[in-house]
C-alpha cells in the first residue's frame, strides 16, 4: 500500500472511533429520539409552563364590532325586480291567477301585452258540392249518350256548357259525368214533383248524386275555413266527419295547425251563430320558449258587406229661357 492510502485509512478509523465514543456517551444526538409523554401529574405543570412563555411578534390591531345601527340609514330599500315582486318581508304578497302563462303572479304585476290572434274565420258549417244542374238537352241523335249537360259552379257563378256523359270536361278533368235520370214523386205535402239528378264520380267527394233543384249539402261533414289577418292570401281549411251523439273525427291534419309560430286548436263549434273558439299556445317570450301563454278565443264569421247604395240620378237641368 502507498503512504497516501495510509493516510485515509488511519482518517477513517479515527473518525469511526470518534463516532462511537459520542453515541456511547449521547445517543440522542446520533439517534432521533421521540421525546416521553409527562403522566398525569406532570401534564398540568406543562401546560402552565406553556402559557407562561411570552408570545413572540407584533400583536395584531383590534377592530371594533359591527352595528346594525352604524350603518341603517345608508341601505335602500328593496326595488321590484322585472316580475314586479315586493321583497317587503312584513307584507304578505297578494298574488291572482294569471289564465295567459298559467301560472300565480302579484296583483300589482302588469299584464303582459299579448300579440294580435293572427287569424279570422272566413267559414263554419256543412261544406257544399260546388256544382249544380243548369240545365240539358238531348243532342241531335235524341240519344242518351249525346246528351248535352250544363254545370253551374255555385262559388265562381261559372258555368261549364256542353257536357257529356263519361266524357273529361275540358274545364273540370276531374270530373266524371257518370248517368242521368228523372226522378218523378211527391212531397210530404202531396204536391207533385219532378227532379233532374245526374250521378258525378268526384276524387274529393266521391260519387255524388246532383240536381237542378239546391246545391248538396254534406250533413256529415263540418268545414271550417281560417285566414291570415296580416296575409288574406294564406288560408287553412279543417274539415271533420260528425255523427250524431258521436264526437268530431278530424281528417288530416286534425283539429289543430301552426302558424308564425303559434299552434291553435279548436275547442268548440257553434253552427247556429257561426262561430269557432281557438285555443292559441305561443312563447309570450322568445328568449324562453318553454314558457308557453295561451290566449283563448272565440271568432264568428263576419256578416257580409251591405250593398252600396246606388247614387240617385241628378235632375235634368231646366231648359235656358230664350230671351
């Protein structure tokens, strides 16, 4: 071994040595030691040793304690939010039932200005054929099938002339003139009559049986006609089958259709007075659509335009005297 590997290990061992004799005599400073919990007796004397040390730092300013009367004179009293609530908590809040929103509101709130109803009631009843029987005649043959038939449109005041049996009608391709016949008989009066009735083969009404006497009516059938009041051009046309002591059958669509986004509803039907109550369901506001109003009404169909009257023709004028 060289003199330099002497030198460390002869450092070494002194160290080892120094080592053992300072664990020998103080083990605690080598070794952490858990100090020992004092028993009963001691642990009063601790505990007043402990107190009795002075704390060290700067003490933290004391603060004076708050008032409810420092500070009342400056509080505002409570506003109505955008309901019209009253947030006074001694004053019980009288609320009613509003019908629109369904819901209970205060008695103060404003009531919602609701928007027009959006539609008008052209129409209610029985829906009628819209042709009668004007008149025929039989052709130059005197055969039935070169008959000559005229139809008259009730709505339009039209007239499709020169009609034959199961031929298309040029102005009506729907059309299907199926037969014609004579129908010989009396009234519940006695009183004689005689009835011209042609059998038309109709894709909207089916085979119907017309005459030259009234316009058909479907006694089973109930036709309402609505429009738009800001649009006259956009119409909707609800149609149901009734029987007697039955409930309506509505075709299609139902008794129900949306418009501008509102969805009406019929909810009843008064023949005499010609009148149909709606159920109107919209978002009152549109930022919350799931808050639905209802506005509920009844629309009659308006009584026709009186005539006007005729401007009275002005006298002649009297002749010039010749002087």
């Amino acid at each position: 071994m060289t003199s330099r590997n002497d030198i460390v290990l002869i450092a070494l061992g002194g160290l080892l040595c120094a080592a053992g004799l300072v664990f020998y005599f103080n083990p605690t400073a080598v070794l952490p030691v858990m100090p020992a919990v004092p028993d009963a007796d001691d642990r009063e004397a601790v505990i007043r040793k402990r107190w009795a040390i002075t704390p060290s730092g700067v003490a933290y300013p004391g603060t004076t304690r708050a008032s409810l009367e420092d500070n009342v004179k400056d509080w505002l009293s409570p506003q109505e939010d955008e309901d019209n609530w009253d947030y006074d908590l001694f004053t019980t809040i009288d609320v009613v039932w509003d019908p629109a929103i369904k819901e209970y509101v205060p008695r103060s709130r404003k009531p919602d200005e609701m928007p027009p109803f959006g539609i008008a009631l052209v129409s209610v009843g029985h829906p009628v054929y819209p042709y009668v029987l004007s008149h025929t005649t039989l052709g130059p043959g005197r055969k039935e099938e070169d008959r000559l038939i005229s139809l008259k449109n009730v709505k339009t005041k039209k007239y499709l002339d020169d009609c034959k049996l199961n031929t298309p009608i040029p102005g009506a391709p729907n059309l299907i003139l199926k037969s014609y016949k004579v129908v010989r008989g009396k009234d519940a009066d006695g009183i004689p009559f005689v009835r011209n009735v042609l059998t038309v083969s109709d894709p909207q009404f089916g085979v119907v049986e017309i005459d030259d006497d009234k316009p058909l009516e479907f006694k089973d059938r109930i036709q309402v006609v609505v429009t738009s009041t800001s649009d006259p051009a956009w119409k909707r046309t609800l149609e149901a089958t009734s029987k007697p002591g039955n409930p309506l059958v509505w075709k299609e669509g139902g008794d129900r259709f949306v418009y501008n986004g509102a969805t009406y509803v019929v909810k009843g039907i008064d023949l005499a007075a010609k009148s149909v109550s709606f159920d109107k369901t919209f978002a009152l506001n549109p930022k919350k659509p799931k808050k639905l109003a209802s506005d509920p009404q009844r629309l009659v169909v308006p009584a026709p335009a009186a005539p006007a009257p005729k401007a009275k023709p002005s006298p002649p004028a009297a002749p010039k005297k010749s002087s």
